[in-house]
C-alpha cells in the first residue's frame, strides 16, 4: 500500500495519474534540457542542420532504452531507499523537487544534471518523511560514486581519445574536417542512443515504484508501456531543444571544430553507455561537458575558458543538497495538502 496518509483506492488511483503525469514532465524537461548535451558540438561545428540534428537525436533517445535494456530504472527504483518508507508523497515531491531545478537552470542557461536533480529530491523528501536511517547507504554511495566519477572519466577519456585522433590524422589535409563532419553523423547517434538509454530510466524507475506502491504491480520491473512512454516524452523533449544550453556547451567553453565535436561525442557515448549496462545512473549533462573540456584541453590547456568550466561544476555540486532541500519542502507541503486536494477527484 501508499502508507497511511493516502489509503482509498481512489486516492491511490489519483495519486498515481499524478505521478505518471508530472514524471513524465520531468522526462520531457530532461529531453530540451539535455538535448544541448548531444547537438551542441554538432551545430557549433557546422557538420548538420540544427533541425535535422535535433529530429535525429530524438528518434535515437526514442530506441535507446528498448536497445539496452532498464538496468538503471532498477537502480532507481531499488538502491536509494528500501519501498516500505516511500509513498506516492515522495515521489511526487521528487518529481516537483527535480521539475523545479530543471526549470530554473533551463532559464538561467546553467547545464545542470538531471540526475542529480531527481536522486536528489527523492532523498530530501525521504528523510523529511522518515529520517536518515531508512537510506540505503551502499546503493547511494555506488551512485554518487557514478555520478561524481563519470565526469572526470569523461574528462580523462576526453584528453586520450583526443589524443589518439590527433595522432592518426596528423599528415591530413584540411579536407579532413569534411570527414569529421560526416562521422558527427553517426557519434552524435551512439551518444543519443546512450543518453535515451540512461536518462529516460530515471523517470521510468520513477513510475515503475509508484506502480508497486499503490498495489498495481506486486514486484519491480517495468512494463513496456511505461518504457513506451518515458521514451516518447523524452524524444518529444529532445526534438524542441534547449537553445540557450546549445549555445553554452556549444560555444562557452572554446570555439569547437569537427574535431572537437567528433572526439566529445565519441568520447561521450562510450562512458554513457558503459554505464547505463552497469546500472549506474549518471549525468549525461556532466559526461559531455567534461568530455569537451578534456578534448580541448588535449589541444593546449589554455584552449578551455576555466571560468565557465567552474560556474558549471558549481552547479553540479550544489545540485543535490538544492534538491533535497526543496524535496523535502514539497513532501511536508503535499502531507498537509495533497490529501484533501486527491478527495476532490
């Protein structure tokens, strides 16, 4: 069951069409919000039409998940916190806690992560609700460790391949960036498919425990139409864009070639994906940003605008503790409101 504070079926039943409705909100937030994350390179270096790279970008964050698999929709769903101290309250207030940081940095044109945004509201509205003991510190720590580790894996892995790119077209010609701009075309796929695969599972674990919650499934797994869904609002995400994040990942940190934006993505890709088949759910707003620094910084150090890499990892770091506190303040308004207000449907 919900818990006590939300008992009726009908209750249960308006509870969870909230829940679905605002998680996938978030999830199309997360698609304009992060869809910088993998056109970015690939406008700024010219290599497609904005549009095109949007359109394309979208159908691949569409297929990723059913490509591979839900391993981190169930790390959401089972490693932060045992089911029995969460209800349809704290979901919500997770959905309402990660909507509201997603709004405010899209507005501001801060690349802040997703991920950290709805780990942390689900946290925050947690210990509001039971306290810090019932946190399953083990999944949390594999988690911090993924989200924290993976942009200075994407950094270092950026410097490399970079490097080793460099290397192989050290005798080419100029014509070469023509071949960089083609091969955009396919790194820009595999990122997008990385990306759909990790970032749509967050919302799918999201709703997938609501379904276990409210007694609608007795275990956890994800049904298909919730896979189905989260994918869709996702793409549909992806396909608007968030035009002031393109600008900042595309042209903040130093003016990107179809070198740069060749080697980020692939760089990108392979860390994301590497991930999502280990369970681990990780920034793809980090990863890429990351990967871009480390590409430029292969090139000479003083290429990347340092003061903007930091203004990010500023808002990376105070990502969660914002939205555990805002969690939290969401769960304690939803205990004394939310009741009454689901009786009336």
């Amino acid at each position: 069951h919900c818990g006590q504070d939300l008992v009726t079926p009908r209750i249960m039943e308006a509870s969870l069409i909230l829940l679905i409705i605002f998680a996938l909100i978030f999830d199309f937030l997360n698609g304009v919000h992060d869809s910088s994350n993998i056109v970015a390179t690939m406008i700024s270096s010219r290599a497609i039409r904005p549009q095109i790279a949007l359109l394309m970008t979208a159908l691949a964050n569409f297929v990723g998940p059913f490509i591979f698999g839900v391993a981190v929709a169930t790390t959401i769903g089972n490693d932060i916190v045992a089911a029995e101290h969460i209800n349809m309250m704290v979901l919500l207030a997770a959905c309402f806690s990660a909507i509201f940081w997603n709004v405010l940095t899209w507005i501001l044109g801060i690349p802040s992560s997703s991920s950290h945004a709805i780990i942390g509201g689900l946290i925050g509205a947690v210990v509001v609700k039971a306290g810090f003991k019932v946190l399953l510190i083990k999944g949390i720590t594999k988690i911090l460790i993924g989200l924290f580790a993976s942009p200075v894996i994407g950094f270092v892995a950026g410097i490399i391949i970079a490097n080793i790119v460099y290397l192989l077209s050290w005798k080419a010609t100029p014509k070469i960036n023509g071949v960089f701009k083609k091969l955009q075309v396919i790194t820009s796929l595999g990122l997008a498919l990385s990306h759909g695969t990790n970032d749509a599972q967050k919302t799918m674990g999201i709703i997938t425990l609501g379904l276990v919650i409210t007694g609608f499934q007795s275990t956890f797994h994800v049904p298909n139409w919730v896979v189905l869904a989260c994918a869709t609002a996702i793409a549909i995400g992806t396909a608007l864009g968030g035009w002031q994040l393109i600008k900042t990942l595309g042209s903040k940190f130093y003016k990107i070639r179809p070198v740069h934006g060749f080697s980020s993505q692939i760089t990108s890709a392979i860390v994301i994906i590497a991930a999502s088949l280990l369970g681990s759910p990780v920034s793809t707003t980090q990863v890429v940003s990351s990967s871009i620094m480390g590409v430029g910084a292969a090139e000479r150090m003083s290429k990347v605008r340092w003061g903007v890499a930091g203004e990010i990892m500023i808002a990376w770091v105070i990502t969660i503790p914002a939205t555990m506190l805002v969690g939290g303040l969401f769960y304690w308004l939803f205990q004394n409101a939310l009741p009454a207000l689901l009786a009336l449907f």
